[in-house]
C-alpha cells in the first residue's frame, strides 16, 4: 500500500511544464533536531487538471493538505554517474488556508455601478428574510 498524507505550506511557487507542476510542501517539525532544521520539505508532482487548479489556486505560504502516493526515480548523468530521487505525486489537495484567492478576474465600477442600476428595484428590502 502506497499512501501518503500530509499538511504543510507550500515553501515555493509551482514551476509548470508540459502538464506537470513541480512544487515543494514544508512540514514543521513536532521536536527540536541538534542539527538545527525545524522543517522537512517534500517534493511535490501533480499532473493534469488537478496541475491547472494547484497552480491557479495556490501561492508560496499557502496551507494545505494533500493525499497522494511516494514515486522514486533514477536517470544517469553525462558523467555516468546514478542518481536518485523521489517525490510525492498528489491525487488530491486540500485549500487550508483562511486568505481567500480571486481565481476570476476582478469587475471595474464601471461594469459594478451598471449592474448596479439594472438590478436596482429587482428585490425590495421587505423581500428579504433578514
């Protein structure tokens, strides 16, 4: 069974490439380490639409949550040497963050007073419940 979960911020903005979002997710340690690092960064991959939401909907400092499973690598260099590598790929995120994001673009007074004016007298205040 491969699953992992985790809640963090995101430590970097997400580099995108060829429907791919790279990322990294710090998670603060619970105890004091004698070397000194209070915080564990897990690399981040998302593919496809789950990709296009992360990168529209998310910032560098942002708090979420992300379900997913440990993916490991290896490639040679032009030296021969091997390395290898891992990363989490995310099935799922999880907006945790009380900052709100404005996906659509934002509406001018001009467009605000003219709608404004066309719905004005649509609802009258003893309509409402409140």
């Amino acid at each position: 069974m491969n699953n992992y979960s985790a809640i963090g911020r995101i430590a970097m903005e997400a580099k995108r490439g060829n429907g791919v979002v790279n990322s990294l997710l710090a998670i603060k340690r619970i105890y004091k380490s004698n070397d000194g690092v209070e915080a564990d960064f897990i690399p981040l991959t998302i593919f496809g639409k789950q990709a296009d939401n992360f990168d529209l909907l998310t910032s560098k400092g942002d708090k979420i949550g992300i379900d997913g499973s440990i993916k490991t690598s290896k490639y040679v260099d032009e030296n021969g040497e091997v390395h290898y590598g891992w990363s989490v790929v995310v099935n799922h995120f999880y907006l945790l963050s009380s900052k709100s994001h404005d996906a659509s673009p934002k509406l001018s007074d001009a467009t605000v007073n003219s709608l404004s004016s066309k719905l004005d007298g649509l609802v009258k205040d003893s309509d409402l419940p409140f």
